[in-house]
C-alpha cells in the first residue's frame, strides 16, 4: 500500500511540475554585427529551442550555429567555418533566470530582469538583460535585445574585414512558447 501511494504521489509531482513548464522549437534568433557604411552582417535562426520554468523563472536556450541563415551565401560559409568554428562548437547554450516572474504580470507586456550564463564556441560570459514577456492565447511571448563582443567568445576578426563588422554584436529573440504537457 505504502509503494502505491508512493508511485501515485511521484507521478502527481511530476504531471504538476510539467504543466508549469513552457517551451518552444522554433524561437527566431537574430544577430546584427553591421557596421553603416558596409554589407550588412544579419542571421536570422528560426529554430531555437527554449524552455521556460514559470514556477522558478529558470530559462534555457540553445541555438545550433549552422541554422543561421545569411542572405550571403559566402558570408554564411565564413561564419560558420572560420568565425563560429561551428562543426567544433556546434550549439551556443543559454542558462538562466528570469527574476521575480509572475504570471499573474502578463495581462500586460511586463519587464523582468533575465541574468545568466551564455555560453557560445565553449567559452562563457555572464548576460544580464530585461526581457518582455505576455501571454497572448496561452503563448507566452518572449523578447529582448542584448549585445556580446566578439571577444567573450575568442572570436577573433581578421583586420582585413574589422572595420566591416560591429564591436558589439547585437542578439534580438523572440520566443513563441507553449505549455508543455
């Protein structure tokens, strides 16, 4: 008897647990590392996977390199091969928090802080951003904007193109998640 409840008891925590996670496969990640005067440098990535703890605020995303799509087909082989190294660090992994989340905020688009760890070609940097968030048809809509140099990430720019590419790099989601049952 005592086995059976404990099984019952086991599986009710996880089906609760479960119903409070959110999450996607088709977040649009986009980076813009132009500089005015030149070409642009634009990805977009529309197959990111996130997934979003409403219970704890934790968040994880993660991004494979290979899916950024350039409008320059030759742009795109030079990123993935001599920038990104992308068939040696196949995936760029967020890990974090979105702090003091509440659900109840989301009638309205609301502000939080998202802080945690970005890791990309091995290396890691602390992130610390605001994101909005709103529930729009049992959808949680997610967005922010941050930037990231090149240089917390080893990636070195050849002085031939320096001047073509951005000192910061600036990273715009938009995650479209829904419950996970």
């Amino acid at each position: 008897m005592k086995r059976t409840n404990l099984i019952i008891i086991i599986l009710f925590t996880s089906i609760v647990c479960n119903a409070q996670k959110y999450y996607t496969r088709s977040g649009v990640t986009e980076f813009n590392a132009s500089e005015k005067a030149f070409e642009p440098v634009v990805a977009i990535n529309n197959s990111t996977t996130a997934i979003f703890d409403i219970n704890t605020g934790e968040v994880v995303g993660q991004v494979f390199i290979a899916s950024f799509e350039f409008k320059n087909a030759l742009m795109q082989e030079h990123f993935n091969e001599n920038y990104m190294e992308s068939s040696s660090y196949p995936k760029a992994i967020f890990k974090g928090k979105i702090d003091n989340f509440s659900k109840d905020r989301l009638k309205t688009v609301s502000e939080f802080d998202l802080v945690g760890i970005l890791t990309v070609r091995g290396k890691e940097k602390k992130i610390s951003t605001k994101v909005l968030v709103k529930e729009i048809n049992k959808k949680l809509i997610i967005t922010s904007n941050f930037m990231v140099k090149p240089e917390y990430f080893y990636i070195k720019i050849p002085s031939i193109v320096q001047e073509k590419i951005a000192n910061q790099i600036q990273i715009s989601i938009k995650y479209e998640l829904v419950e996970k049952k």
